[in-house]
C-alpha cells in the first residue's frame, strides 16, 4: 500500500514506514492544494502535519484513499465532514506530547517559584544578590488541577511525587477520580480557595474562555501562583493583569496566548511584568514529542489500513451505514441532540438518561446511543471522541448511562428524549425524523418547538411578553444577520417562554450580548451545528 507524506516529518516515522514490507513510501512535502489533488488518489494512506491544507477541493476526487494521520493534535487544515463523507478515516496523535507539556507545566511550575530566570538575568550581568531572588517551595503546598484528561492527570502524577497535596476539579465530569489517587472537588471556586498553585487543563472554546477571571481571582490564597500551558485566554489576561499588580497573584507561568504572536496590549505587558515567566507556545517542542507523534501517525495508519484497529478517530466513517436504514437518521439526530444539550446545560455530568419511543424501541438503539455521546462529549475533551471510545470516556469519568425503550408514543411514530443531569441543573430534549430523513428537535425542557438541529442557532430562554420576537428581529436586522427560520413555545405558569432562531450567518459576539442583555431575556445561547447532508434538509 502506498503511503504519502505531505508534510516535513520526523525521520523516526519514515524509517519505521520504510521497514514495513507492504508499504510503499513518497514524501512530499511543501505541495500546494491543488497539487496534492492530483495525486491524492494514489494513495491509501496519508500522513500530515500543520503546512498541507486537505481541502474539500483535495478531496474531490480521493480515489484510492483510506485513511489521514495528523502527525499532532489539531486538525484545522483538514476538511474532516467531507473526509468522512468520501469514507476517509481522519486520525490525529493527541497522546505524543502529553509527558512534553506535562514537564513543560513543572518546569514553569519550579521556575516561578525558584525565580530561576530573573536569578539567571541577575548573575549574568555581574551580580551576587542571593536574598533578592527568595523563592517558595513546593513541597507540602496544595496544587489545584483543572481539568482532568490526560495532560492534567500528568501533571497531577507528577505532583505526588513532589509530596505536593492535589486537588482537582473537572468542569465537565463530575463523576469519580480518573485515579482515584486525588481529590475531586465540586466546584471550581472550592478549588479557587484552597489552592496555593493553580495550572489549567482544559480544551480551548467559548466555555472555557475566560473561566479564570476576576470573580475566581478574588476567592483565590493572597500570593497564589497560576500557570497556563493549555491554550490562551482561558485565564483573563486583563483579570490576571490586574492580579499581578494588586499582588493578590504571585506569579503567572504563560505558555499560551489568546493569539500566537501575542497582539492584546495585556498579554504583551504580561510578557514584560517582572512576575510573569512567559515562553512562546513550547509545550509540545521537544524532540521526543516530535519524533512520537511522527511514529505514532505512521503505526496508527498502517494499523488502519490493514484492517486492524483504528485509534484516535476523529470520525468513524461508514458506522453509522451498518445500522438499520430506520435508525441511521437517528443516529444524526443523536449527536446533534448532544451537542446542543452540552452547550445549554451548565455544570458537570453526571448522568444521561435516553428514551426512545415508538417502532424504534423494537430495536438495537445501544448505537444510536453511542452517536449521542459522542455529541455530548466532543466540545469538553482534550481528545477525538467517536464511537469506538465515546462509551469508554463515559465509563472512565463515573458518567451513568441509562437507556429506556418504550413502544409507547402518542403524535410521532418514533420519539427520541433525552435528559443530561449536571451537578448544577438538568436539561431535557425530544428529537424526531420527519418523513423518514428529515432530523427536528421538537421540545426542549417542556417546550414544544420546531427546530432544524443544522448551522447557526440562537436559543433564547425569555419573559412571555409582547414585542419580545420583534426585538430579536430588529438587533439582529440591524446587524445584517437574516433570520432563514423561527419557532416559538411558551409556557402559561409561570410566563416563560422560548425562541429558537435558525440563521443564515453567524452573529457577532456583540450581537448576542446585546440580547442577552435586554430585561426580558433569561439566557442566551448560541449554537454552531454542522450543516445537514444535502438529504436530509427539507429546504
């Protein structure tokens, strides 16, 4: 089989490729999108990095292709909804830099407190000031992990060995210790309290954005020491700023900004603050990273390709054709329905309960099932979630999975609800297909609506009053953002209601916030789903 590497790989992953005896290798790197569209259909296997860019235009015509290692974590450069509708397994290797970032988290870790860099500084330039550069030990401190996937229990690993105490908080799993071997709290403001040093773990996105900010801040030890080696902005450079120089935080370690070159004015005077040890982005830069991420793609891919098993799936093209013809469209369904009850339910999960009513009760739903988890699962992980490892990842995170079928249905021939609890609230939705293909969400939390689960949606929780649809209507007509659907539902006691807007362009951060602030409104989402297949949509 023919393997082609489009991008500068590590010489480790090339010469196990090149020992393989069934393995034909061409390494190419620096192509252009439509030269690799050329040839792209020569191949069975294809190995990448961050510089070629697999276009829907590359994928027009894969040929032979099978399979898409990404020799790293990010997969930007991939058109992965086009890969898995051409049947192409698209892969990446989040294991490889896990022990890098982890040592980099306690290298910054041991550094701000040592004040080894200003010592450094300070000797080199001719002085002996030994009282100057007074640091702290870390051994008997408490350290407080958020985040618990595999970088964060690295770190939590390794702080044991430091006779460190740990605590740990999961914004997303409230369920037992991955190890067993720290303390699980409850509540990221009990961690906030009792931390003398706090490093953040978790996936960059709009939840996590800023969930360090000025309310955590003030809560935290006097002197506490914060360090970010996961993605920026996740504590508030202007929150942080201010920290510093009130002296409520110690020290910042920075390994991540909100852009790479920093731009903000706060994140560059963060850079320049005497208490900050700020490095650019050198989490996974190490040698060792590079060549295990290189090895890893090229095992994954030829594992693949040779039917064996199939790890780090960012998709799973194909599964979804073995189910029965009845239940592929809910399976669509499913993963939708997960995404938008993790987007509006707060807290951490603890249990989900599906129900599926009607003919489809009859049947092996366990699949369907899986679908839903992966939905539910993929905005809050620092890994792929698919359907091979979406029930594992459950099971790990102490998240209890209860699935009921029931024949009994009453307006639809077949009902699919579902209810996420969290260790803050609990979150209902009830999905269906019409006409045998079409996916609608048809209540949420009571709520009867009509909702296409597809592009871009505002979900808004509101007073039951006059003139309320026609508010929406004008903010966002006033900002060029055109209303393509509109489904409304209230509730007589109390007098609530709810409004799920389909849109054709995305708003602005501005926008939403300026629904969100109107008095009638209670909260505001917005949702960004994958288009539905063309098959599927009614429109």
């Amino acid at each position: 089989m023919k393997v082609l590497i489009a991008d500068k790989l590590s010489e480790v992953g090339i010469d196990w490729l090149e020992k393989q005896n069934d393995v034909e290798v061409n390494v190419k790197p620096g192509l252009s999108p439509e030269e690799l569209a050329k040839i792209i259909g020569d191949y069975e296997g294809m190995i990448i990095r961050s510089g070629a860019k697999v276009t829907a235009e590359v994928l027009a015509s894969p040929g032979r292709l099978e399979c898409i290692a990404r020799a790293g974590v990010g997969v930007d450069n991939i058109d992965v909804p086009t890969a898995t509708a051409k049947g192409i397994i698209v892969m990446n290797t989040p294991g490889g830099n896990t022990a890098s970032t982890a040592e980099l988290t306690w290298a910054l870790m041991l550094a701000m407190s040592r004040r080894i860099v200003p010592a450094n500084v300070s000797l080199a330039g001719g002085a002996w000031d030994r009282k100057k550069f007074q640091g702290a030990q870390l051994a008997g401190k408490t350290l407080g992990v958020i985040g618990m996937g595999r970088i964060g229990k690295a770190v939590a690993k390794r702080a044991l060995a430091m006779e460190m105490e740990v605590v740990a908080f999961d914004p997303y799993f409230a369920g037992k210790c991955p190890e067993g071997s720290f303390e699980m709290v409850k509540s990221l403001d009990d961690l906030c309290r009792r931390s003398d040093y706090i490093t953040v773990h978790v996936p960059g996105n709009a939840e996590t954005t800023g969930m360090i900010g000025r309310d955590q801040i003030s809560q935290m030890k006097d002197g506490v020491y914060l360090i970010n080696a996961a993605r920026g902005g996740i504590i508030n450079p202007e929150a942080l700023l201010e920290a510093l120089e009130s002296g409520k935080v110690g020290a910042a370690a920075l390994d991540v900004w909100t852009s790479e070159p920093p731009e903000s004015d706060a994140e560059k005077k963060l850079i320049a603050h005497p208490r900050v040890l700020a490095v650019p982005h050198l989490g996974a830069s190490t040698g060792e990273a590079q060549e295990q991420v290189a090895l890893d793609a090229a095992q994954q891919l030829v594992e693949a390709l040779r039917g064996g098993e199939i790890r780090n799936a960012l998709n799973a093209p194909g599964f979804e054709k073995a189910l029965p013809p009845i239940l592929r469209p809910y399976a669509e369904l499913a993963s939708r329905i997960g995404t938008i009850l993790t987007s509006i339910t707060p807290g951490a999960i603890k249990k989900v309960e599906v129900v599926y009513r009607g003919a489809i009760a009859d049947m092996d739903v366990s699949p369907v099932t899986t679908f839903l988890l992966v939905g539910l699962f993929s905005p809050h992980m620092d890994q792929p979630v698919n359907v091979i490892n979406a029930p594992v990842l459950a099971e790990q995170r102490g998240v209890t999975i209860e699935q009921i079928t029931s024949k009994k249905v009453k307006a639809f021939a077949n009902l699919m609800q579902v209810e996420v609890h969290t260790d803050q609230t609990s979150r209902t939705a009830v999905g269906t297909i019409f006409g045998n293909r079409f996916p609608r969400i048809i209540a949420i939390d009571g709520y009867r609506v009509e909702m296409k689960p597809d592009g871009h949606i505002l979900l808004i929780f509101n007073d039951d009053m006059p003139g309320v649809v026609g508010k929406f209507g004008t903010i966002l007509g006033a900002s060029g953002v055109n209303i393509a659907d509109m489904t409304l539902s209230r509730k007589a006691d109390p007098s609530k209601a709810v409004v799920a807007i389909n849109l054709d362009n995305a708003p602005s951060d501005a926008v939403v916030e300026e629904i969100r602030s109107q008095e009638f409104v209670n909260t505001v989402y917005y949702l960004e789903l994958p288009e539905l297949p063309p098959e599927e949509r009614s429109d």
